[in-house]
C-alpha cells in the first residue's frame, strides 16, 4: 500500500534537512502556505510539521513560525553530561574546583586509613545513614537556616538522587507538578522518567508568579510543586522572604507538597530562611556536596516531615540500598572539621570573582544571573537563534546551552546558559569574548 501524501511530504523534508538543502535557521513555509503548496488539508500540513518536529528537526515557535533545527548539535546537550575534547572548553556543565583539593582529598584517605573502625565501612549501612552521620549533617543544615533532628534527614546519592527518592516516594506516574517555565533540567529528565506531568508557571520578575500557581490549583490537581529559592538553576534568582510566605500559604491552601533544591544555596550570604524552615510538615528539603566540594563527592541530604522518612527510606534501599560508607565517612569529617565551610567561603570568592568577569565581557548583552553564582543566563538578540550560536561555538571548543534544556513550556526563549565554574579563570575570558564574538557577528548579518 503506497504511504499517504503527507508521509512523502515529511520524508522529502526530512531528507532536505538532513541533507542541508534545508538550513539550519530556515523558516519554513506557514501552515496554510505548506498546505496550498502541496496540495494537502491546513490540519494535514499541522501533522507534517508536527511529525518533523517530533523527529527533531524543526521547531514551532509561537508568534514567529516553524523553523528548521540545527541538528549538529549533540543529542541532549545541556541535558546529558557527555564526553568533551580535550581542546572543548566547556561552559555547559559547572564542576567548580579550587587549589589543593585533591591534596585534602589525600590527607583524608590517610586519616581514614588510621581510624579504629575502618572495618565497619566494609559492611551494609543504614539506608538513611548511621545515626551519627544524620546528625553531623542535621547540625550541618542549621548553617542553611534548617533546624530538624536527625532522624528527619536521610543520606542520599547526590542532591539529584535526592529528587528521585523524593519523587519515587511521594508520586504517582500522571500526578501534576507546578515548575518554572525554566528550570533544572534533571528535574526534567525525572518527571519525564517517571511519567509526572510538569505544569509551567510562569516568572514575575525575579520569581515566580504565584498568581498563576494559584490560579492553576483552583483549575487542575496539582499535587506538588518543585522549586529553587535560594539558587534559582539557570535564573539566578533568591526569593523574598514576603514571596516565599505567600509561596507557602498557596501550598497550605491546596496541600502541596514543596520540593525545594538547595544545590546552589551555599552560593549566597545570608538568604531568607528555606521554606522548609517556614512549611516543615510539608517541604522536603533537598541538597548535597556536588557543587561546595566535588562533584565527585556523591553525598546528599534530604530532610522530610516526619511522616515521610519511612517510605523515602525504603526507597533508597530500593534504589542504592545506602551511600557508599568511605565517601559519606569523608564527608561528615569535613562537615565536622570545618572543611567544607572553608570550601564554601573559598567558591563564594571564586564565583563573585567570575560573575564579575562574565559581567565585563557581555554587558552590552545584559546577561541574568545573581552575583555569586557560577552560572549565567544571556538573552539573545532578536532574530539570533541559540541552536546556531551554540553551534557556532562548538565549532570554535567552546560548549553552552541552549535555553531548550531548561524549558518546560512550549515556548523556548533564544538565550543561552554559561557554565562559569567549569575551566581556570583565563581561559573562561577567552571563551567568554568568544561566545560575544559569535552573538555580535550573527546579530550584524
């Protein structure tokens, strides 16, 4: 049986795409213009470019049209750490460092060596951590502004596993959950995963409109919402302690359930208090050292209301069973000697000092982002589109993302995420006058 027009149309264009007789960039015909061309039904043509579009070829664009995508770009870029050249400098991913690092690292594998009860490592944990574990890190959450008893905080993989265990334990595949229209994308990854549906919300400024997530639980179940108040992965953005008030009485309105990621929290002085201070019975709080010491070091906290420490504790057995014993007992002896708060002071420094020079080299572009964090959001002019930029750039080693990774809407803004924590600060400049290079020469053309 021959296939039917529209499915020669979406090969012949497809093929055009992949080919390059369609350019990265084209706009292609509207709906109405393809459909009289070729002979076909306006809601046929949708399914065309529908089809394309799910193939990832071309992308819809509200308000400006449907447009052929760069497919040079690596599948999952920004979303999926991938293998990079040697010569890439790379501004997609941050693994912040500072000197001496690896030599704390050595000194602690001897300290650990020596100890009295290296044997008891070799041995099953506790899924949730040893008692005396939980409460080096319930003492370590006080700094965060967070006062919970240890038997409120578990011990997980990393913050991410931390979301998973979260998610595992309190959701079911369907259930609704309130983010930003930009937000982390391994939260992403998660809910797609594990079949949640996201419901965008979108910003108010600097935050988000909690009017329109009032207005979405008056309509829709929503059953949680996952959010970054203090630091906002890619905006930058702090909350208000008036916003986070109002955040947390929307939740009690509707019983919510708050999910808040402080991976980035160590990054600012003197932040509004978590709202799992402000909503304990219904926030679980989550965190780790990935980002204040070593994205190497695994190590995660999730502190929960009472009523849930069981069943995400039966799902880290069913996930990891535990955290590996050497990592968590390096961990909590840098917790307790003072380590990873020098740490933290040391990455505040280094990030002021590098959003400060990604400030200088792309001020004329009016970059977004908070003045100690290790990544910044950059607004593209009109009519440049970030798949070409980005591509631009990887053909110059300089890796970035595009906004799609972040975006949970249909909508997906032209701009750019720079990883600034990544690469010594001389090479980050030059890259950084790079990534102008590219965005002056494309919006000139």
């Amino acid at each position: 049986m021959p296939a039917p027009r529209y499915k020669r149309v979406v090969d012949t264009m497809a093929a055009d795409i992949r080919s390059g007789r369609l350019a990265s960039g084209t706009r292609l015909p509207t709906h109405r213009q393809l459909a009289a061309t070729e002979g076909l039904a306006l809601v046929t043509a949708s399914r065309v470019y529908a089809e394309l579009e799910g193939m990832g070829l071309v992308s819809g664009e509200p308000g400006r049209g449907t447009f052929v995508r760069e497919t040079a770009l690596p599948p999952g870029q920004g979303i999926d750490q991938q293998a990079v050249a040697a010569d890439m400098v790379d501004l997609t991913f941050n693994y912040p460092a500072v000197p001496g690092q690896a030599d704390l690292l050595r000194h602690a594998l001897r300290q650990l060596a020596s100890a009295g009860d290296l044997e008891s490592l070799l041995r099953y944990q506790p899924h949730g951590g040893r008692p005396h574990e939980r409460s080096v890190v319930a003492r370590h959450l006080r700094r965060r502004g967070l006062t919970v008893g240890a038997d409120q905080v578990l011990i997980v993989n990393g913050a991410q596993h931390g979301l998973a265990v979260t998610v595992m334990a309190t959701l079911q595949p369907g259930d609704v959950v309130a983010v930003d229209s930009l937000t982390y994308p391994g939260f992403k990854v998660l809910a797609d995963t594990l079949h949640l549906e996201l419901a965008p919300l979108p910003a108010a400024g600097a935050a988000t409109d909690l009017d329109a997530l009032a207005q979405l639980c008056s309509t829709r179940r929503v059953r949680a919402i996952y959010t970054m108040p203090t630091l906002h992965n890619p905006m930058g953005w702090v909350s208000t302690t008036h916003h986070r008030q109002q955040l947390v009485a929307i939740a009690r309105r509707y019983g919510l359930l708050i999910m808040e990621d402080a991976a980035y929290a160590f990054l600012v002085d003197e932040p509004p208090p978590p709202l799992a201070a402000l909503a304990p019975e219904a926030t679980i709080y989550v965190s780790g050292l990935s980002k204040s010491v070593s994205t190497g070091l695994r190590i995660g906290f999730v502190s929960a209301p009472a009523s849930l420490v069981s069943s995400i504790e039966r799902v880290i057995r069913a996930t990891t069973w535990n955290t590996p014993a050497v990592m968590t007992a390096i961990a909590c002896q840098w917790l307790q000697d003072g380590t990873v708060a020098r740490l933290e002071t040391h990455k505040r420094d280094d990030a002021w000092l590098r959003q400060t020079l990604a400030r200088d080299v792309l001020s004329e572009l009016k970059p977004v982002g908070h003045r100690s964090s290790y990544f910044l959001w950059l607004p593209l002019p009109e009519d440049v589109r970030a798949d070409l930029v980005a591509t631009a750039l990887a053909a110059k080693h300089v890796s970035v993302s595009t906004a799609e990774p972040f975006a949970t809407s249909s909508h997906v803004p032209h701009a750019i995420r720079l990883a600034l924590g990544s690469t010594d600060p001389d090479t980050l400049r030059q890259a950084l006058l790079e990534v102008k290079r590219v965005i002056d020469a494309r919006t000139h053309l």
